[in-house]
C-alpha cells in the first residue's frame, strides 16, 4: 500500500455579500466581508497570500497557487 501525505493546505473564505437589486448598481455584489485565501506549503514552511483582495485577485491565486508556489517542481518530487 502507497504511504500519503499532506504537503500543503489551501484555505479560502468565500466571503459574505448581497447582491444589489434595484438602482444604477443593480446585479453587483456589495461586499460585507471580502473572500480571502491563504496557502501553506508543509515541505517548505512557507504561507503565502494573495496580491489583491477582490474576487477576482483570489480566484486567480487559487487557480494557479499550486503551480506558481516556489518549491513547486520539488514538491512533486518529494511528493512520489
């Protein structure tokens, strides 16, 4: 039997708002509490955050965190 791991931990909160219904603003969200995420590479010790904090900016980091983290190519080494 293959032996797994926990190398890393991807957290995220999606946030709290409401979408705004009537006005010139109408189908925006109105932020209560702004999504936010963090990552956690267990091999390395390392934490990193996202550049921004709108929606956008942690969808992006969250798509592509595992890839663009610094010990990215070790981490699949150490991972087989």
């Amino acid at each position: 039997m293959n032996a797994r791991r926990i190398i890393a931990a991807l957290f995220v909160d999606l946030g709290e708002g409401r979408e705004i219904k009537k006005g010139d603003r109408a189908g925006q969200i109105r932020w209560d509490r702004l999504p936010r995420a963090r990552y956690e590479c267990l091999l390395c010790g390392t934490s990193e955050v996202p550049d921004g904090r709108g929606p956008g900016d942690i969808a992006r980091f969250v798509a592509s965190i595992r890839t663009d983290h610094a010990c990215g190519p070790l981490t699949e080494q150490r991972a087989a």
